[in-house]
C-alpha cells in the first residue's frame, strides 16, 4: 500500500483536483488506505502519456517486447507473496485463493511474452486476380481497460500482457474496490522496463464520467471492459460513438450437470471448486447445479459434508478457507437470495444463517430443493451459495440449462466420454469443464457468448483483441 495516487507518464499523481476516496478491508471493515479519484483531467494527461509511449513501443521488434514482458513474469513471480497479502487485505479473499490468484495473474506475462512474437501474418496468390495478398496485424491503437474488484491482479494483467506484446499504449480503471493490487504492479513493470506513460493507472469514484471521457477521444480504438452484462451494455453503446474494437468478458449463469454415471468424488470436488472459487465471486461460479435424481441425494450429502467443513474467517489467516465478501451490499444480497429461495421451497442443507460481528461474512451454504422461481437461479449468486435442483432427462436438462440470455460457462460430469462431448456440443456457452471445475487458463481463449460478451481473453486470441489485421495488394 505504498502507493496510493494515480499513476500517469511513469509518476504519482494526487490528480487535478486532489480528491480521494477510502479502500475498506473486507474483513474488518477498517480502511486500509485513502486512494486518488482520478478526474477528466487526469484522463487526458494519460492519454497524452500513452500516445507518445506507444510511438516507440509500437515500432520495436516483437522480441523486444517479448523480453520485457517475459522480466515482469520473472519479477512477479518473486513476489506472490506481498502481492496475495495485498489482495486479500483489499479484496477479503482466502490466502490460499490470493496465492493461486496472484500465480495466475503473473502467468499472463509470460504467456503472452510468448505469444508477442506470434503475430503471424499471410501471404498467398489470389486464385482469380493473380495479385499477391499480404496480412500482417497491427497494434489497435490506445486502449481503455475496465477491471472489476473480484480478481484485482488477474484482470488487470490479463488485459496488460496482451495489449503490451500487441505493441499498445493502455489506461487502466481498477474497481474502486481494489485498486491496491493495479497500484503495486506499476513499480514491479518499470523495473521490468515497460517505458514511462505506456501503461497508467486511473482509480477514481467518477468511473462512469471517466470512461466515457476516454472512450471517446479519437485517440483511443480498444475498449476491454471486465464486469456485469448491464454495465457492458453501457459501454457499448458509447464504443459505438467512435466505433471502438470492443472487447467484452460480462456476466454469467453456469450450470453444473451431474450425470448419473458421474464418479462422484470427481464431481463433488469439481463442484467444490467451480462454487467456492473466490468463495463463489467470480463470473465463471456454478449458478444451478443440476444432479441427476438417481445420485442426487448421495451427491447433496457429501457436497453439504465438504461445504460444512469450510472454516470462514479473515483471509490473512492462512488456516481459513472463506473469507468475507467484499463489501456489505454483496454480503446483503446474497442473504436475500438465500431468503427468497428458502420461502419458496428450498432446504438449508448447511450454512444459510449471517455471521454476527464485523466484516462482510456469509457462510458456505447449500440450497436444495430449489423453485424454478428461486430469483438466485435468475441472477448471479456471487457469493458461496449452491442451489441444487434434480432431473432425470438428458434432453431436458440440455434446455433448461442453455434456458438463460448468459452463456460463459457450464460444468458436466459424466464418466461417459461419448456422452459428454456430445452435451459440451449442444450447451450454448463459451467454455464448459468436463469433468473438470475450473476452466481459466492463459493459454486458452476465455470468454462468452450471448449476453455474456465479446471477443476472448488468453490464449492466442487475446493478443489478437488489440490488433488489426492489414491487407496489402500487390504483385511482382
């Protein structure tokens, strides 16, 4: 927490008219610190900054860049430790849950170190003009990246590292929330070498003024934003203005199907995972959980067993499983959910009842017997709630589970691989874990469909999001 202003042409700034706003810790809900709020003003001095870096970053040999994001994987990775701490204190996530954050969020740096020197372009002898087509990519242009407060690291650099090995110039708007973690990152990618003004850091109460400010100057052609569908909605809407390349990772609804031919320790781990992640803030959470009936009652038992035996408390004690939610409005919608759904049906299996005391607690709980009208099967749970409802009919399930405008991710467990693939290919979502609970992976292309985004993340694709490709006509 050393540094607490904005972070613009390689220095520290309290901003044009020298507001701040505090960053509560989670767990206690002290304040940690009092951070800048970054104004127009500060906007357009950032813009300037990446303007003029991004001239010569642009123009350097993609091993150059190569190099220097491969240094900043090297120096993060010997300094996970005081960057897990500083997530969980901003964030109130599990060390454990921080350390396996932080280990993910340095792994796009060397990932994309990689892919930086992999812009591979075409040339080919057009069949009916006799001309020779030459594509080559491009770097986009500057780009504004929006990051929500529920993984302060890996959403940052997961944005960064592409849009560095692509040759771009980057504004970056953490939550307010956590804008600790983007903060601390700014001293550790200087010394890796990243050129002053090539990467700036805008935290700031006036997130929705700001980013509009940004996105529509002339100068900037990416928009990356991270968060809810409503607000991705927004931001489309204004890229439109300047017709900006967006790229879009929204909310989710993931259904998790257990097969009745699941092995269900397999299944019950998977679960374990794909809910409890981030204590069930994340956008790629199981929403609905859906176990065949013929299993259902042994997998709710042993899915209720693992859940109980969660301890839940303050995130810097290495021995705690769940932390807290971040902050008090989450933890208070989350109870509502719980309260909606048991009214019209649901069983508590465990958990179900606020903590009393500081800190925005809310225990690991299981929900079956679930209604159809349950409004947590309808939204977002984002917290450690699990709703389980049965079925028995492989077709239905299918439709109920693609029967929502989200489509992120979705679970299957089967020991069946045939079947398996077959239900992965008929589910209408970006990405599904067979058998498996997680999916993120640097090296894979993350991201949504339907009202759950644009474009991809990671993997090769994501460079690819602050490019564009030239068409060069000619002939010899």
């Amino acid at each position: 927490m050393e540094h607490t202003d904005l972070y613009i042409n390689g220095t520290w700034r309290a901003g044009a008219d020298a507001q701040r706003f505090d960053v509560l810790n989670p767990a206690t809900e002290e304040v940690l610190a009092s951070v800048a709020s970054a104004e127009l003003a500060d906007a357009d001095l950032a813009l300037d900054a990446a303007e003029a870096a991004m001239a010569d970053w642009a123009a350097r040999s993609p091993r150059e860049r190569s190099v220097v994001l491969r240094r900043a994987w090297e120096l993060m990775t010997e300094r996970l430790d005081d960057f897990a701490r500083l997530i969980t204190l901003e964030n109130g996530k599990a060390s454990k849950d921080a350390m396996g954050e932080a280990t993910y969020a340095a792994e796009f740096f060397r990932w994309f170190s990689e892919e930086a020197v992999r812009a591979d372009g075409l040339l080919t002898h057009a069949p009916s003009s006799g001309a020779r087509i030459m594509v080559h990519h491009k770097p986009a242009g500057l780009a504004v990246l929006v990051t929500p407060w529920n993984y302060p690291a890996a959403m940052g650099t997961r944005k960064i590292a592409p849009a560095l090995a692509a040759g771009c110039g980057v504004i970056i708007k953490p939550a307010s929330e956590t804008p600790l973690t983007m903060l601390a990152l700014m001293p550790l990618l200087e010394e890796a070498g990243v050129p002053a003004g090539l990467v700036n850091v805008l935290p700031s109460r006036r997130t929705g003024a700001l980013v509009d400010h940004l996105m529509h100057d002339p100068r900037v052609r990416v928009v990356s934003f991270t968060g809810s569908t409503g607000v991705g909605r927004k931001l489309l809407k204004s890229a439109a203005d300047q017709v900006l390349k967006p790229a879009m990772e929204l909310g989710g609804n993931a259904p998790l199907i257990v097969f009745d031919d699941a092995d269900l320790e397999v299944a019950v781990e998977g679960a374990m995972l794909a809910k409890m992640r981030n204590q069930g803030e994340a956008c790629t959470a199981a929403n609905r959980i859906y176990v065949h009936e013929a299993v259902a009652d042994e997998f709710i038992r042993l899915f209720s067993e693992a859940m109980g035996k969660l301890k839940v408390g303050d995130g810097t004690d290495p021995s705690v499983d769940v932390g807290p939610l971040v902050n008090a409005d989450t933890r208070d919608k989350v109870a509502a959910f719980v309260a909606d759904a048991v009214a019209k049906g649901a069983k508590v299996e465990v958990g179900g009842t606020l903590l009393n005391g500081l800190g925005f607690y809310y225990p690991p709980t299981v929900l079956s017997n679930v209604s159809d009208e349950a409004e947590c099967l309808q939204d977002e749970i984002f917290g450690p709630v699990a709703a389980i409802q049965t079925f028995k009919d492989q077709e239905a399930i299918i439709a109920k589970a693609n029967d929502t405008e989200y489509g992120l991710v979705a679970y299957v467990f089967t020991e069946n691989m045939k079947r398996g693939l077959q239900v992965c290919e008929r589910l209408d979502f970006g990405m599904v874990g067979l058998n498996r609970g997680l999916v993120s992976d640097p090296a894979a292309p993350f991201g949504g469909v339907k009202q759950s985004g644009l474009g991809r993340e990671g993997g090769h694709e994501g460079m690819l999001e602050f490019m564009e490709a030239q068409y060069i006509s000619t002939s010899w």
